[in-house]
C-alpha cells in the first residue's frame, strides 16, 4: 500500500509533464494538423539557455523565463520559416520537416554545449515524496491547463485560433487573419514545451535528454485524443500514473514498451484517443 | 437610397479571369454593381459563379483582371481582408463553423471591428433578425437545421455591418417557403439599410423576382444581362441558360 | 555502321531486356552488381572493403524503409528497432548456437524480424500519418531498453560481443577476412534488394501504391488496404533485420545504444535524401548515410573543431538536409538525377523525340 501510494504519487508528477507535453502538441496539430516531432528540439535548446543563463548570473528564474521566452520565438520562427511552406503538401513532408528540425537542433545543441550531461538545477526543494519541486510541476501545468481552457473558451483571440483551426478558408472570409493565428498557436505551444522541458530536464542536461519524456507526451496526447484539451491533461496524468506503477511492479526498462502497448491498445479501440467522444470523420 | 451622381458603383468586376490549373472557371467577366441594388449572378452548374464570388472575395487568387468596391482596389487583397473594406462573403453551404457554438459563429463575423460596443449591438440585431438563433445561441451550430444555418451564415456575415454582400446559393436545400421568406429578407434588409446584395442562385426565377438586375454566366463568361424584368421577360436568354 | 543502325541494335537490345521476366533481369542485374563489388573490393585496401560492406548494410536498411515509406505510404520512425532485433538475434544465435551457420543466422535474424513486423505492421495497420509515426517512434526508443531489462541474456547496455567466421579455410589465403565479409554481406544485400526490387514494381507493388493513393478506392476494387499495408511493414522489417545482422557479422558486436532513436531518424532521412521509393534513391542515401558521418569527422578534424562539434555534425547536417530537401527539392537526389537525365536524353533526342 505504501509502495502503491508512493507510485502513484511519483506517477502525477511526472504525469504533469506528459500533460504539458502533450498539451503543446495537442495545439499544434489542432492549428495546423501537424504533430510537432522538433518539440523536444525547440524545449532542448529553451533549457540550455535556461542551462547558460542560469550559470552566468546565478539566477534560476531568470534562467526559466528566458527559457519559456526563447522557446516561444523558436515555435514561431519554425511555423514561419519551415512548417508553413510545407503546409499545403503532404502530411509526410511536414512529418519530416519537424524530424529534420529535431535532428537538427540536437545537433546543434551538443555542438554548442557537447554530448556531455551538465547537472542542471530543479526550480525548488525536490527531495522526499512529493517535494516542493513536484507540487510546483503540478501546478504549473495545472494552471497552464485552466489558462489555455480560458483563452480558448472566452477570448475573442481563442475564438479566431479556434475557428482558423476548424475552418481556416471561413475563418479568412470573416476576417480572421489565419497565418497569424497558425503562429500564434505554435509560440503558444512552444512555451508550453519549453515549460515542460524546464520540469523535465533535472538533475542534468544533454542532448537527448527529452527524447523519452517526448515519447511518453506522444503517448498522452495520442491516447488523449490530438484533438482534445481535456484529453490531453487527463492522457498525461493517466499515462504518468500508468507507467509509474510499470516502472514500480515491473522494471523502469519496460516503461517504454508499455507505453506503446498502450498506444497500440487505445488507438485500435478509439482511433480519435481514449477522451473524445466518437464523433463521424471529417472528410 | 438617393446617391449622389458621380458615386463609383459599390462593386465593379473588370476582366476578371481565374483559374484552377488550365481550368478557366471565370474567364474574363466584367459587371458593375450599383449601390443598394440586389444584383442576381445566374447559370447552370459549373457556369463559374462560385469562382466568381470566391475570387471577388478573395477567398481565390485571380489570374488577371481587377476587382473594385466603393472604388477601392481589391484585387489582390487576401479574405481577410477584403472584408476589412465592406465586402462579405456567404460561401456555398453557408460556411458555418459547427463545431462553434451559434453564438460564437455569429461574434466572429464582427470580431474584426475595433468597436465593441457596436458588436454587442449588431448581435443583438441579428437575433432579432432570426429570433430562431437567439433561442439557440448556447448549442453547438451543428445542431442546426439547413436551414438555421443559411441564416446563421448571414447573420454572422451582417455582422461585419457590410456594404454589399455576396450570397452563394442560398436557397440551397432549402423548402421553397423557406427560401421565398429568405429572398424577402434580403429585399428588407436593402430597402431598410441600403446594403447591396449579389446574390448567386440556381433557382432563376426566384433570384429576378426579388433582384434589380441579373447577370447570366455561362463557361465562365457573361452571356446575358441587364435588368430583371427584362431578363425575366427574354424568352430566349430564359431557354437557353436558365431552363424555365 | 551509320549511327541510326547501332541506335536501332541498341533499341532492340535494350527491347528484349524490358520484355524479359523482371525476376530474371533484377537476379542479372544483382549478379552484375556482385562482380562489381568482387572487383571494387580486390582492388581497395582492408579497410575500405569493410566500408563497402557497411554501406551495404546501410543499402538494405534503407530500401526496406523506401519501399515502406515511397511504395506503401506509411512512415515508420521505428526502424531501427528491426536491425536490433536482427542484430540481436545474430549475436544469440552466435554465442549459443555456434554449429548454426552464417546463411542460416541470417534466415532466422530476417524471420525474428519478419515476426516483429508482423506483430508492429499489424497493430499499427489502421494508423495514419501521424499516429503511425508516433507509435513506431516508440518502438524505436523502447526496443533497445529492453537489451537493459534482461542483462544476464543480452548483457545490458554493453551488448553482446562475440567473434564471427572469417573466409572459409580453403580461401583464407588468397581473400583476407574484409573482402570475405564484404562479399558476405553484398550477396544477402543484393538478393534481398532483388525480392524489393521485384516487390516494388510487380504486382503487389501496384497494389500498395493503390493503397497509398486512394484508400477507400483501392478497397472498393476488391484490395485489402490493412493487409497490404502489414505486408509492407512486414518486407520493410525483414530487410531492417538483415541489415542488422550483417551489422553485427561485421562488427562482432550488438549493443543497444547503436540502434537508437538517432539510428532510425538517420535512416529515415537517408530514404528522404535519396528520394523517396525508388532502390538508387536508397543507395545515394546510404552513401549520404556512411560518408556525411566519415566526411564530418574528419571535416571537424581538419578544422580543428573539438571532438563534440564532429560528434554533432553529421546528426546535424542530416536534419538540415531533410529540411531542405523536402523545402527545395522534394524528389530526392535520385528524382534529380532522373530529371536532369530526362532532360539530357531530350537535348540528344531532339525535341520531337519520345520523352521516357
Ligand atoms: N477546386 C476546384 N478545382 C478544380 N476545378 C474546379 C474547382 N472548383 C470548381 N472547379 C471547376 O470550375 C468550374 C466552375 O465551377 P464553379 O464551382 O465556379 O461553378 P458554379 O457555377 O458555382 O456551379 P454550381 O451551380 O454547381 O455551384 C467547373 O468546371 C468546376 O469543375
Ligand atoms: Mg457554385
């Protein structure tokens, strides 16, 4: 029981980052129906300035900040320059532009600060069960999660991104400035990856370092369903939950595994995720 | 509405040419429309007058030729923004964005007006225009009938307080009392605002009963016009291209 | 003899080429390509013949992956998985079965594959576009974790080292144990690629593209779009299996971190670079694949950049050429060449002459 509890504990909290991940994808693919593959990419090179920022002035919040800011601007220059060109192609050519980004800013990144893992600091005390780091993961993400809720709910801005997202020829005919939409959705989603990246990363950092945190946000917006806000947050925690317990009773090194078995399992029952309500396709 | 005399027509189409690849759906068509008429757009399927209005708003390139409204160049101007200057645009369907609430459909027609106050106000209008949307404003727009949605979809597009307004069939799937009531509200709505109305129709006879003038396509060419009583009256222009 | 007359004998040699049964011309074809290696490798050093033979390796992966991607339509981030398996099940295969031989680790290495592209193919043949590439994503990064689940029987994250047969004894004087190898290795990738090659533009070849382009379609005609798809998936595997066998009959080794996410992105962009479903498409990848990593390091060595900077760029320099092939060039090198030859071939012919 004791152990049970811990698990499930440690799964939240770790779930919260999945939701987050999951979150910005979910954004991005209902803006632009493209799932953001360069997402650990653009988090990676948010948490490395984060990673410099931090050592130079000592400062970690200062370090978190710029992290969100620059990740941010990385989703909107790569919608401008790379995802819109390729948005009326096939739906593998923007798969592999993301990829190609991903590769690339790995790349990049262990250029400029090597293969070698840096440690890197948690925001807050993060010993014991349910540290004041995990309280403040979860909590982030929670109000992430209610923000975005509001946004797209009650704002006039939320409304345009909505109906750009659904029906972009319409949304243009009624004056919604589509484009700017598109990439206002991907700096959105960035800073979430970014926010997610920066809970992620502890205690070090290396190039690869988000690469199975990505996969497990994957898994949480695809059994979520990519189209669905509430999906998302509820896939995230699930599977954060779900694999904990795995990682517990199993073995850490099958965690993956489980996680695609899961996919596999919810995706041939409910192709559209776990959370949406069946509803006809779209043609 | 009494317009002062040199006041430029309140949409002008010169040579308009637009294509899907070698497809020249609209090839070439001039018309003027004057300010606070109701101007019908005729022709059998595939005679070019989606593409027509698509192109007019923006909503299409076009390949060649020019569009004006009020005078001011349009030609290239993307949808977004040619709203921005008076022309909105009711596509085939409708266009009604289902997965939004009524409500929602209908505030995004106005959302690109600065002035709030008169968006409130101008939604207001519309529900007592169609009171059927205001009972429903909380539901999803999928919920809606055929009909309530052609309503839905003129309501939001009125809500950009157009000067002229661009209709794509309307009456598409329509029961005929439907749209009879529906072609009189465009009737009213010029009379009381002085709003100017293309209206593009398969359903001929209806469109010249309630329009001033009439233009009838064919491949993508203007093959008749004038006004709709003459139209209505010419045997020949009636076999020929409007089967009736 | 005027230059009509040899055009003509061309032609009709060229004629009876075309009609002969496809089997028959890519086995021919295969055998030529063989001589080629025998002699490119008897006259290159040790070193370059086992570069060679990696290349080879990287050319069956990659056409698998083509055929998967170009013929089929799907996209798997996953595969190298199936090289870890093969390579896996070559190691084991080696360490306790030691009588087994080499064709028949091979056989097997391609059957565990084939089984797990049976089992992947099939859970994942509803999936489209993105789900597909999520979920074959993490097969790719949770495959090789299971190598650190079960230490004592795949040795953890040092993998498994063995020592594999050099050149049978009766050659070990005249052939050294790299040009064996590489023998070895181009045969199984030659005949492999003529299984592809005749899947590719036979039949169910036609088949998959119907599927690819038109799925309901293609059903409506009687085709079963789930199984065609699993059928590609499964081909794509057993060729991601072989090419991890031979990885690990050369190496002597199988460790988990060389078949990670970088490996199955890296082949993913090979098959992109060269363009897409098409086998020389496949090899100009799998040049792209072995020499951007060699011309990297020693790119960076000359510049005397530091050993991270070598390490990155390659990974590096494959993202950026993904992203400008798709952006400016989105046939590939091969759908290059194909246009500049076209081009050629129209100049010579005159333009009144039949465009192929
Ligand atoms: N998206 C498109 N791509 C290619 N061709 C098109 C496209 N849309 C329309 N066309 C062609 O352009 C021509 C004009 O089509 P358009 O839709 O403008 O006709 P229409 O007069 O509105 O017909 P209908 O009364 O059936 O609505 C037709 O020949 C049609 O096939
Ligand atoms: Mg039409």
């Amino acid at each position: 029981m004791e152990q049970l509890a811990e698990l499930v504990l440690n799964g939240v909290s770790s779930g919260a980052v999945y939701a987050a991940l999951a979150l910005s994808l979910m954004i991005i693919y209902q803006a632009t129906r493209v799932v953001n593959f360069a997402q650990p990419g653009l988090a990676l090179i948010a948490a490395y300035t984060a990673f410099s920022v931090t050592r130079a002035t000592g400062s970690y919040w200062l370090g978190f900040v710029l992290a969100l800011v620059v990740g941010g601007a990385l989703g909107v220059l790569a919608e401008r320059l790379l995802i819109r060109p390729v948005q009326r192609r096939s739906e593998l050519s923007a798969i592999i532009v993301t990829l190609g980004l991903l590769m690339l800013l790995q790349g990049v990144a262990g250029m400029v600060w090597s293969n070698e893992p840096h440690s890197f600091p948690y925001p807050l005390d993060f010993r014991g069960r349910f540290s004041a780091t995990d309280a403040f993961a979860v909590a982030a993400v929670g109000v992430t999660a209610l923000g975005l809720l509001l946004l797209f709910r009650y704002t006039p801005l939320g409304l345009r991104m909505r109906a750009a997202a659904f029906r972009p020829e319409v949304a243009r005919m009624v004056g919604v400035r589509v484009g700017l939409m598109l990439t206002v959705g991907w700096g959105i989603a960035s800073v979430i990856g970014a926010l997610a990246g920066m809970l992620a990363v502890p205690p070090f950092i290396f190039p690869n370092v988000l690469d199975g945190v990505f996969v497990y946000g994957i898994t949480a917006a695809v059994i979520g369903g990519l189209d669905n806000p509430f999906g998302a947050v509820l896939g995230g925690f699930t599977l954060g939950i779900g694999l904990s317990l795995v990682s517990g009773y199993l073995g850490p090194e099958l965690v993956t595994l489980a996680a695609l078995v899961i996919v596999v399992v919810v995706l041939s029952l409910r192709p559209d995720g776990l959370f949406t309500r069946p509803r006809a396709r779209q043609v | 509405m009494s317009a002062p005399a040199p006041a430029p027509p309140a949409l002008e189409v010169h040579d308009l040419v637009s294509a899907y690849g070698a497809v020249r759906a609209v090839d070439g068509v001039s018309l003027t429309v004057p300010a606070g008429s109701i101007t019908a757009v005729l022709g059998a399927n595939g005679a070019g007058k989606t593409t027509l209005l698509r192109t007019v708003s923006g909503a299409k390139a076009a390949q060649s030729g020019r569009v004006l409204a009020d005078g001011v160049e349009l030609t290239r101007l993307p949808a977004d923004r040619v709203v921005r200057h008076g022309v909105a645009h009711v596509p085939e369907g409708g266009g009604v964005i289902t997965q939004l609430t009524v409500e929602e459909n209908l505030r995004l027609g106005g959302l690109w007006r600065a002035d709030r106050a008169d968006r409130v106000r101008a939604r207001e209008e519309m529900y007592q225009l169609f009171p059927v949307l205001a009972e429903r404003r909380r539901q999803p727009a999928g919920a809606l009938s055929g009909g309530e949605r052609q309503m839905l979809a003129i309501g939001r597009a009125l809500m950009a307080r157009p000067r002229v307004l661009l209709l794509d069939e309307p009456s598409l799937g329509l029961a005929p009392m439907v749209t009879r009531r529906l072609l009189r509200l465009l009737r009213e709505l010029r009379d009381g605002t002085g709003l100017t109305v293309v209206l593009v129709e398969q359903n001929a006879r209806g469109a010249l009963s309630v329009a001033d003038h009439g233009f009838v396509l064919s491949l993508g060419r203007v093959a008749a016009s004038g006004d709709a009583d003459r139209l209505l009256a010419d045997d020949r222009t009636r076999h020929a291209y409007l089967g009736f | 003899m005027t230059d009509d007359t040899a055009r003509t004998g061309r032609a009709a040699v060229l004629d009876r080429w075309r009609r002969s049964p496809m089997l028959l011309r890519h086995l021919a074809a295969a055998l030529a390509a063989f001589l080629g290696i025998v002699l490119l490798t008897s006259v290159t050093d040790p070193f370059t013949n086992l570069r060679i033979a990696t290349i080879g390796y990287h050319l069956v992966a990659v056409a698998g992956l083509a055929l998967l991607i170009g013929v089929s339509g799907q996209i798997s981030l996953g595969h190298g998985a199936f090289m870890f398996i093969g390579a896996y099940t070559m190691a084991l295969l080696v360490i306790h079965v030691p009588g087994s031989p080499l064709w028949a680790n091979l056989l097997l290495a391609i059957a565990a594959s084939c089984a797990a592209g049976v089992a992947v193919g099939a859970a994942t043949a509803r999936l489209h576009g993105p789900y597909l590439a999520g979920a074959t994503l993490i097969l790719a990064v949770g495959l090789p974790a299971v190598a650190l689940r079960y230490p004592e029987a795949l040795g953890g994250s040092n993998g498994l080292t063995f020592s594999v047969a050099g050149t049978p004894p009766a050659l070990s004087d005249t052939v050294p144990d790299p040009r064996w190898q590489s023998w070895v290795v181009w045969l199984a990738v030659l005949l492999a690629l003529v299984v592809v090659a005749n899947v590719s533009r036979g039949r169910l070849g036609r088949r998959l593209r119907a599927v690819r382009d038109d799925e309901a379609a293609a059903a409506l005609s009687g085709l079963r779009p789930g199984r065609l798809r699993t059928v590609a998936f499964v081909i794509s595997a057993g060729c991601g299996g072989l090419a991890g066998a031979l990885q690990a009959y050369l190496l002597g080794t199988a460790t988990p971190s060389s078949f990670g996410l970088a490996l199955s992105l890296s082949l993913l962009a090979a098959v992109v670079l060269g363009g897409l479903g098409s086998l020389w498409g496949a090899l100009w990848g799998a040049l792209a694949l072995v020499y951007v990593e060699v011309w990297g390091h020693d790119a960076a060595e000359a510049l005397g950049l530091s050993d991270h900077v070598a390490n990155n760029l390659p990974i590096a320099l494959f993202g950026a050429a993904l992203i400008a092939i798709v952006l400016l060039w989105p046939s590939g090198v091969q759908g290059g060449l194909a246009r500049l030859g076209a081009a050629v071939r129209t100049r010579r012919i005159g333009p009144g002459g039949r465009p192929d």
